[in-house]
C-alpha cells in the first residue's frame, strides 16, 4: 500500500481553520454547510474557496446592535509638574478642543483673577460684535464760524501725532499730519483766491463715552505712571504715551488735552495761518459739516496687538466700542453685564466670569479656567469672526509677550505654544494652545495665586512644557 501523501502546506492551514471554526459554531448550538466550502475531487492549494460562508443558528443570545468604541486608557501624567510649590494656590484645566474631552484638571471651575488672560474675552466679544472688518473714525467739523472747528474722537487710541511715515508702537496707525493737511485743504477750498485758512479754535469732543470713569477705582494707581495704561477716552494720541514709539512709556494725566494741543501743532504745519489757537472742551454741532476724517486700522488689526503686546488702553477702547454697539452706551459700568452676554451667545456659560474691565487690570474680574478652556475651544472650531482670535495670540519664542519665554530646556515649545500672558499682583496666569509632541492639538488655562514671581511663571512654562511632551496621551492623574 502506498504511503499516504502529505496535504499541501495551504490545504493543511485551511483544513485547521475550518477545524477551529466548526467547533466554536457546535459550542454556541450552530451548524455548518460544508458542501459549500469543499469542491468536487482531490483537496488542493489551487482547489480552496477564496470566501468561506459560515452560517450561525440562531441561538436566541442577545447581539448588541453596534460594537461598543474601545475605551482610550491614556497613561502619561503631569502631576509633579502641577505640584511645583512655585505655584502656590494652582487652578487649571486642558482640554481637546475638537471634542471637548477633558484630559486634565485641577479646581477648574474655581473662579480666579485672569490678569490679561482677560484679553482673550474682550478680543472674543470685539470680533463677535464688531467684526473684525470695523474701523473708528477721528473726524474735524466745521461750525457756523469758519476760525472754529471741532476735533471729534472716535474711540481710536491708536491716532497717532507722529509724521505720516514714522512708525509709532501701532503699525498702520492714522496720523493727525494726515486729518490736518485734509482739513486745511477742505477749508481752503471754499475761500477766495489768496485768503488763507485762519483757524483760532478747537474744540476737543471726547464724548463718545463718558468720561468720568476713564480710570478704574480698582486698578494700580501708579498704572499710568509706569506706562501700563492710560485714561480711557476717547480722544487721545498714541495711547496717550510720552513717547509714541516705546510701549510702556509714561502716560499722561489729560489726554484729550494732549491730543488738542498736538491737532493744533499739526494744523500749524499744515498751513493754518491763525497766530493763536485757543482748544476748549465742548460737544460737537449736531449738524456740523465733516471737513476731514481718518480711520483707525481695522479691529482685526487691533485685537492682534492688544494680544501680541498685551495693551492695555486698546483693550479697554475695544470693550467700549462693545458697550456703544450694543446699546450700552459705552460705560465702564456697563461691561459687567454687556461682555458676559456677548459671550454667552457664543454658547459659553454666564456663570463662568464676573467682569469689571476689559484689559485684566483689576482683581475684581473673575474667571474659571474651565470657562477659558471652552472659549479656547470654540476659537478653535471656529471660522467666523472668533477665527482670527487664535492666530492673534503670542507664539512661544517668536513674538509679543512670549518672544522670550520659554526658555531653558523649556525652548522644546518654541513655534509649538499660542498663548496669553497674564500678570498683576498676587497672579501669574498663562492660557492658549500647544501643540502636542503628537501633533495633536490642546487648549489649556492656568492659573497661579499667591506669592508668585518670576519662579511661577517659570514653573507654569514647564508645566505647558509637560503637557507638550503627553500630547494626547495626558492622564488626569
């Protein structure tokens, strides 16, 4: 008798699964119909069934309609870092932006002063309501006397008294050289040949908002002193700063005054030929024909700085312009309750913020980190008006308030970090996105009170640092 030939290796591989799929189908009370996998004749490799077809009796076993998502067991933690005593009473959260899950959180729906951390909000709510296309116009009216004009402000704390040309710390600003040399050739227009402008008043209109509140009770009394911020009014120069081109230069104690006075000087080189010119404070004619007028750069143009440079006076003009436009009438007092209902259309919960300025200069403004996390999620998701927000925030070791943060073996981050600074007396709080060392994107806030210092903000870079190196493996633990 003739030895029995071997199967080939693949016949045999098959003959094993059929083995093993026949005797899990008999345990579970099913059958099979073979015939349908066994061809007529000898097995061999080029005689099997390329899609065997296995029928399952119904058992009467309950089957779950979808196949539950496996469940995600993230596993790197940033707890040494976040237990850094340098950060003395710590809050924080982060989140994914795209699906809200929370990877990481501490007291985050405890409310705490932002600092400028605060900006994010303002910038958010200007966009919103704004949009970011809008620009504010500084205007000269004439009156029923040809030697009285009234300059007119609109709001715009970026006008600058510089030369057309000469840069101040606001790139694209308007110029009074520019509004000058308009209204001087306006008014020329309508006099006879030879007659020249003779302008001997100004009249300075800064009510576009009250005035009375430019300067919060709560803030740092020596704010304007150490060039932090100026009065918010609005008319004034170059944020009202004694040198135009330095960012924390001195602010002045009347701005609106300034700002006459530098109109004057401007309409002096333009051509006017009045010897003396008297500038008063008063209202402007409500008919009062516009002889010239220049615009701000757009609001765009404007939240960027405020958030690149942390500016302070643009914060808290663009928080007015959100009061007037809402109907608010542009008060200090109304932006308590005017921001937080602009935000909560964008879907954020009111109870998250309490607000008293739109800069973070005062320590009455409070927000929860949680809060921030969600705003930062939807300026994430967003392409309207709030898509611009996030390209506005400082970049790790590139640019604004982070230009030379991140330092050390920190400077992993640089390119990697958008984010706002924020710092007042007793808080260090830094908010924004990182992208992960997975490529994979966050939204995080953070927020130290106490005794802190240049060593908090030290130990808050390296805790983003942490969070960076986790990515979307970060563990709540």
């Amino acid at each position: 008798m003739p030895p029995a030939r071997a199967l080939p290796i693949a016949a045999r591989r098959w003959l094993t699964a059929v083995a093993a799929l026949v005797v899990t189908a008999l345990a579970a009370g099913g059958s099979f119909a073979l015939g349908a996998l066994v061809p007529e004749g000898e097995l061999s490799e080029g005689s099997l069934a390329p899609e065997p077809e296995v029928q399952v009796a119904d058992s009467g076993r309950v089957v779950p309609a979808t196949m539950p998502v496996p469940l995600r067991i993230r596993t790197c933690s940033v707890a040494e870092a976040s237990l850094n005593e340098a950060l003395g009473d710590f809050s924080g959260v982060v989140v994914d932006p795209y699906t809200g899950d929370v990877l990481f959180s501490r007291a985050s729906e405890a409310l705490v002063p932002p600092a400028s951390v605060m900006k994010i909000v303002t910038g958010a709510a200007a966009l919103a309501v704004l949009g970011p296309e809008m620009r504010f116009s500084t205007s000269v009216l004439a009156t029923d006397d040809p030697a009285r004009v009234v300059l007119v402000g609109g709001g715009d704390s970026t006008l600058s008294r510089l030369a057309t040309g000469t840069p101040s710390v606001y790139s694209g600003a308007a110029t009074l050289q520019n509004l000058a040399e308009k209204t001087i050739a306006t008014a020329q227009a309508g006099l006879p040949e030879g007659e020249r402008v003779t302008i001997t008043e100004v009249v300075v209109d800064a009510a576009l908002w009250p005035t009375e509140d430019a300067f919060d009770a709560s803030w740092s009394r020596d704010a304007a002193s150490n060039g932090f911020i100026s009065r918010v009014t609005a008319l004034q120069v170059d944020g009202d700063r004694d040198n135009p081109q330095v960012e924390l230069s001195k602010r002045g104690s009347d701005p609106v005054r300034r700002a006459g006075d530098e109109f004057v000087k401007a309409l002096r080189a333009a051509g006017n030929a009045g010897r003396y010119v008297k500038v008063t404070v008063g209202d402007a004619p409500v008919e009062g024909p516009v002889l010239a007028s220049v615009e701000s750069p757009p609001v765009s143009d404007l939240v960027r700085y405020m958030m690149k440079e942390s500016d302070n006076t643009l914060a808290e003009m663009l928080a007015r312009h959100v009061s007037l436009a809402q109907g608010a009438g542009g008060t200090a007092a109304s932006l308590a309750t005017v921001i937080p209902s602009v935000i909560a259309g964008l879907g954020l919960p009111p109870e998250g913020i309490v607000v008293q300025d739109g800069s973070g200069l005062s320590p009455l403004n409070q927000v929860s980190p949680a809060f921030i996390a969600l705003l930062l999620s939807e300026v994430a998701r967003g392409d309207g008006p709030l898509a611009s927000l996030r390209q506005s925030l400082p970049i790790a070791g590139v640019d604004g308030s982070l230009d030379d943060r991140f330092i050390g073996t920190n400077t992993i981050v640089h390119d990697r970090v958008q984010a706002k600074t924020g710092s007042i007396t007793g808080v260090r709080s830094l908010a924004g996105f990182v992208t992960g060392a997975d490529e994979e994107p966050l939204a995080f806030a953070f927020f130290a009170q106490g005794t802190v210092g240049d060593e908090t903000r030290f130990a808050i870079e390296s805790l983003v640092t942490a969070v960076y190196r986790c990515g979307s493996n970060l563990a709540d633990f």
